[in-house]
C-alpha cells in the first residue's frame, strides 16, 4: 500500500487550504449572524457567495470520481480540510446527503433521471434528502422498512413516514430518494426499491424539524416527512424492482469515507485549539500546556489522529484497488472507529476550554454534537462492530 498523495491531491490540499483561509474561517461568526439574522430556513446569502467563488476557483464537485477524476484515495486527505468547519462541504458541493444521492443518480439513474435531476445538483441549484430511517422500526435494520411502493399502472403510490431526511428542511430541497418495498413477499434484501419522489408532490409533507442535542441545524435541518398516496412516474424507480439494497451498498461506501475523512478534520482542528488554549491558559501557577494530564490528552489526541487517518486512507485505497464489496470489513471498522475517535478528542478539547468549550464561542459544542451523531447516523456502533466480528469468525 502507498499513501503517498498524489501531485494532483497535492496541489488541490494547497488551494482548498487558501479557499479556507481566505473565505471560510473568516467567515465562521458571519454564517451564524446570518442565519439568526431573520427566517432561520432560507437560503443563506452568503453560501451562494461562497459557492460562485468555489466554481470560480475550480473547487466543485470534488467528491465524485466521474467529474473530478479524483479516486476515493485522493478526495480523502481533501474532505479533511473541508471538515475543518462543520458547513464548508455545503460551498464546494460536497455535502451529505447531496454527495450520497449524486453518486446513486451517477451510477444507477437513467438518463432522464440524470437530466432532471443529477445535471441541477451538480450544478448547485438545488438539494436533496434519503428517505430512509423510519420512526415506527429499528432502521439499523433495514430489513425493517416498512413504506410501501406500489404498482399502479404507468405509477408507483409511495406512503410511509420517514424521519431524520437531512436537508429536507432546506427551501431548496426538490428531490427525495424514498426507500420501501415493493414486494414484501421476496426474500429479505430483495423487497426494497429506491425511488426518485419530487419534494412538491402532493402528498409529501415535511411535518417537522428535528432538534440535535438542541439544535436545530438550520437552514438545513433533519426532518420528519410524511408520503400518503404520493404518485409519481414508474419511470423514477430506480434501477428495477427489489434492488434498493444494492443501491444502499453502492451509496453507503463512499459516503463513510466522507464523513470520516471529514471528521479526522473536526479531530485536528479540536487538536489544534486544545494545544492553542494550553498554551495560553494559566491555571494555578503554570498554563495548562505544563499540566501534566494536559500534555497526555495533547499526545494521546496526536497518536489516536493518525491511527484513525490511517486506516481511513488503507480503506478509500482498498475501495479503489478491490471494489467496495472487498473493503466492507475496512469499511465497518472505520464507521465505528472514528467517529469515537473524534469525540474523544473533541471531549478533551472542550474539557481544555471549559465554560468557553460548551457555547458558541468556539467550533466544539457543535463538533461534539456533529461526532456523537454520527455514532447513530451512520449505523450504530454496535451494528459495525457485529458485522466485522462476523468476518472475523469466518477467518
């Protein structure tokens, strides 16, 4: 294996690094003024800025092999910096669910569900959410999705209830991908469908926003959605009857490469600000950098950093050499390693800060938040560690 970055990713790491510089942290207090400014769910001005000057500056769409060129392995250490401020994905086109929803509108739409829809999100001009979880069934078992998509001659008649839909809250959301069954007779992984459902079509309704630990992450937000007798075209399923768990594996993969990579960012920059606050904070005779238990936080966060961005790396390298399939156990092992591992240092960081640490004043609270979601967002720990005990046993 060789983690060496390529000249290209080389290059990118440079420019993304000045984009930060020069518009994103700058911008940290200016995103939040903003949207307290008046109606918490609108487009935000200065996301739009910001994202004519990504397009400008040739950073867009970076996650997505077939418009960037980039492998898994070469748009990781470049989600790193991007997660360095929890809304910067959001400029460069490169935020969840966004990015998931693309990938499966690049590899398995049509091409009329790839004009209707893949050419606007490439574009900006629009956003997305994954109707999935379900508030009625444990949806870490995804066998348990019980929406239905039924049949109806040139129509399908979606209805269920779905909830944390990231983005669905956004004005600019126009498209679900709503997952249900579409034969609830077939064999476990073969009842389920993904569909494309418009966000305008009657009978879908976004009942409420979710609150995160308190917040409410507008303007995005996570959304409880109701579908009752929603029609739309046969010609949206997606790929054929019965394979919406080979969507979801195809979709899930890249992803987690996303998020993580993107929280070994949250992992440094809380670093950083540990070491920062160390240094300048004296307690009790001496800064809290000649602390003792200070000095072992500062070095455990450094070591447990490079463990996680190595295997990270050994997992977006597997993804490329052998396919997604092949890299499943790497794949489980990062999804349950490294959002823990954040946390913990993010803990530590904040626990460095003290009563600074938990407000507004610094990035951590809401680190800490975005971390622990994680830990549920994208399958429970407890799910990850079954699955890699599983090949573990099969030797």
């Amino acid at each position: 294996m060789n983690f060496e970055y390529s000249d290209k990713t080389k290059q990118l790491q440079a420019r993304l690094d000045e984009f930060m510089d020069a518009h994103i942290y700058p911008n940290e207090r200016a995103y939040h003024e903003e949207i307290a400014a008046g109606d918490r769910w609108r487009t935000l001005a200065l996301i739009e800025e910001l994202k004519t000057k990504a397009k400008a500056a040739g950073l867009w769409n970076l996650f997505l092999p077939e418009v960037s060129g980039l492998t898994n392995l070469e748009y990781a250490p470049l989600a790193e910096i991007m997660g360095r401020v929890f809304w910067a994905s959001e400029v460069f086109n490169c935020s969840a669910p966004d990015t998931g929803n693309m990938e499966v509108l690049e590899r398995y739409g049509s091409p009329a569900q790839k004009e209707r829809w893949l050419r606007p999100l490439l574009d900006g001009e629009i956003r997305s959410c994954f109707a999935m979880t379900e508030p009625e069934v444990a949806s870490s078992d995804a066998t348990n999705i019980c929406a239905s998509i039924v049949r109806d001659g040139d129509e399908y008649v979606l209805n269920g209830r779905k909830w944390w839909s990231t983005g669905a809250g956004d004005p600019r959301c126009r498209l679900a991908i709503f997952m249900g069954k579409t034969d609830p007779s077939a064999p476990k992984h073969l009842q389920q469908s993904m569909i494309l459902a418009p966000m305008d079509a009657p009978g879908v309704r976004v009942e409420r926003n979710l609150f995160v630990f308190g917040f409410d992450d507008a303007p995005n937000g996570h959304s409880e959605i109701t579908f009752e007798d929603v029609r739309v075209p046969a010609s949206n399923l997606l790929l054929g009857e019965g394979r919406g768990f080979e969507i979801a594996q195809g979709r899930l993969g890249p992803g987690r490469v996303h998020h993580c990579m993107r929280l070994i960012g949250v992992a440094e920059r809380s670093l950083e600000l540990l070491c920062r606050r160390a240094k300048a904070r004296v307690a009790f005779g001496k800064t809290l950098a000649e602390q003792g238990v200070v000095r072992q936080w500062i070095a455990e966060s450094r070591s447990e950093i490079e463990q996680a961005r190595l295997l990270v790396l050994k997992t977006a390298w597997m993804m490329d050499a052998v396919g997604n399939k092949a890299a499943r156990r790497e794949i489980a092992m990062i999804k349950a390693v490294v959002p823990r591992v954040a946390l913990k240092i993010v803990d530590r960081a904040i626990q460095a800060h003290g009563g600074a640490g938990v407000c507004e004043d610094f990035p951590l609270a809401q680190f800490w938040i975005t971390a622990r979601m994680l830990r549920i967002a994208d399958g429970p720990d407890e799910v990850h560690l079954e699955s890699i005990a599983k090949m573990e046993l099969k030797g």
